[in-house]
C-alpha cells in the first residue's frame, strides 16, 4: 500500500545553464527580426512599384500602419541586406556575418558604406556590442576617416605651394640674372661713352689762318656735340641702374633677403654722375 515511487526527480539547473538558454533563444530571435524585417521590406518595395503614383502614404499608414521612416528603413534594410532570390525559405540576409546582427544594429550599420560593412563588422566584433558601443565605434570611424581627409588635403596643400615658391625662385633668379648681364652691358657702355666724351672735348679746332673764324658757330656746335654725348651718357648710367619697382618686385616674390645678408645689395652706381659743362676752345 504504501508503494515507494521509482520515478526519479529532474537534476537541479544552474543558473549559468539557464543564461546560456535564455542568450541562446534572444540570438535566435534577433535573427528572425532581421529576416522578418528583409522580408517585409521586400514586399514594401513590391507593392509600392504596384500602387499608382501618390498613394503611398495612404497606403503604408492605413493598410500596414507604418510612419514613412519606418518604412523606408524596412526597404532599405532589404536594400542593403536582402539576397535578391531570397524567400522566407531561404537564406536570412546576403552575408553571414550581417545575417548574425539585431535589425537595431542592421539599421545602426546603414551608416557604414556597403563594400565596408562586414569588414567592419568583423574587425569590430559587431556581435558582442551593444548598440550604444556600436554607435560610439561607427562615430570615431567617421572622425578618423575625416581627420586623415583633412591630412591628405592639408599635404597637397603644402605640396603645391612648394611647386609655386619654387617657380617663383625660377622665375626670380632668371630675372636677376638677367638685370646683372643688364648692368654689365650698361657698364662697358658707359666706359666708352666717357671715353668718346673725353675724346671729343680734347679735340682742337682747325681753322686755317686765312678763315675768318664764326668763334660763337665753333662753340655753339661744340656744346651740342658735348650735349648731345653727355644725353648718351646719362641714358647709358640709367640702364646700369635697377628700377626701384623691380627691386621691390623681387623682394615682394621671395620674401626674403638676400644669400647671406640681412638686407638686399644696392645694384645702383656707387659713383655720382659728373657734371659736364661745355668748355670753349
């Protein structure tokens, strides 16, 4: 009568076995939101290709009860995730990597571009983020991406104005080069031109005895030779002399001071012009 059952009680659980479940079911479900959310995408993408123009709106909220945002991120989920055969018997998304992921973490991903997506995913062990930390991994992406945009912009920058200092330094040393052939020219001119100077106010006038001599025509006619040189003289000085424009262009294009000193050389004469006055025979 009083029989002693032999049926034996269920082991204990442990707490850990019980969490595993619980994660276990939780992946699963994530995953079947994702799908269901491809899948529904896929019909939304469907039937708005079926509905004359203008009545989407209508439609999505009265028929389906979706915002238009919703609505948008489930076809683009589909978009961007969904095989282009898949079916509700086929496979869950377009990569195993993205079928793994929450739709949460799906849409957060939206923000990645397509061929850098499960690269990121993998690299950053998507998976195991929560979405906060998946948020915070996604915005320093972007401000490294845009801080080594900034680098590379700011080393063409500093590359192409070296390509123009050194033009300008080309163009500078041809231009001073060719001031300095200028000035020695002007020189050797002005040495002959002192010298035909020198010449013709040592030159006697011949006059025969027998003449009667125009002593004002002599002197006249010596003063515009003397004149006349000396204009010759003055225009040869002003060619061996730099304008002041173009010394300041050239310190203008370089910036600089000259190799060496802390101030540009005067390229002027250091001699002073003489003052020659006709003299009579």
């Amino acid at each position: 009568m009083n029989e002693i059952s032999t049926r034996e009680s269920p082991p204990a659980r442990s707490v850990e076995t019980v969490t595993l479940e619980i994660r276990t079911l939780q992946h699963q479900a994530q995953q079947m939101l994702l799908s269901y959310a491809i899948e529904i995408g896929r019909r939304l993408v469907e039937v708005k290709s079926l509905l004359p123009h203008g009545q989407w709106g209508d439609y999505i909220k009265e028929q389906v009860g979706y915002s238009q945002s919703t609505a948008n991120n489930l076809m683009r989920v589909f978009e961007e995730y969904g095989a282009p055969q898949q079916s509700m018997f086929g496979a869950g998304a377009n990569s195993q990597a993205l079928g793994n992921l929450s739709y949460t973490k799906a849409l957060r991903l939206l923000a990645i571009p397509a061929d850098e997506r499960e690269a990121f995913v993998e690299e950053h062990h998507v998976e195991e983020l929560s979405t906060r930390q998946l948020e915070q991994a996604i915005k320093e992406r972007d401000e490294a991406r845009a801080a080594a945009q900034r680098a590379e912009a700011d080393k063409h920058t500093a590359e192409q104005a070296r390509a123009k200092m050194a033009e300008d330094m080309g163009m500078l040393n041809a231009s001073l080069a060719s001031a300095q052939d200028a000035r020695e020219q002007a020189m050797q001119d002005v040495a002959r031109l002192e010298a035909e100077l020198a010449d013709l106010k040592a030159q006697p006038v011949d006059v025969a005895v027998e003449t009667v001599v125009d002593q004002a025509a002599i002197e006249k006619a010596r003063a515009e030779a003397v004149a006349g040189m000396q204009a010759k003289l003055d225009k040869a000085r002003e060619k061996q002399q730099p304008s002041a424009s173009w010394e300041s262009r050239l310190k203008r294009k370089s910036g600089r001071t000259w190799p060496g000193t802390r101030t540009w050389p005067s390229l002027r004469c250091s001699s002073t012009r003489p003052r020659i006055t006709p003299t009579r025979c």
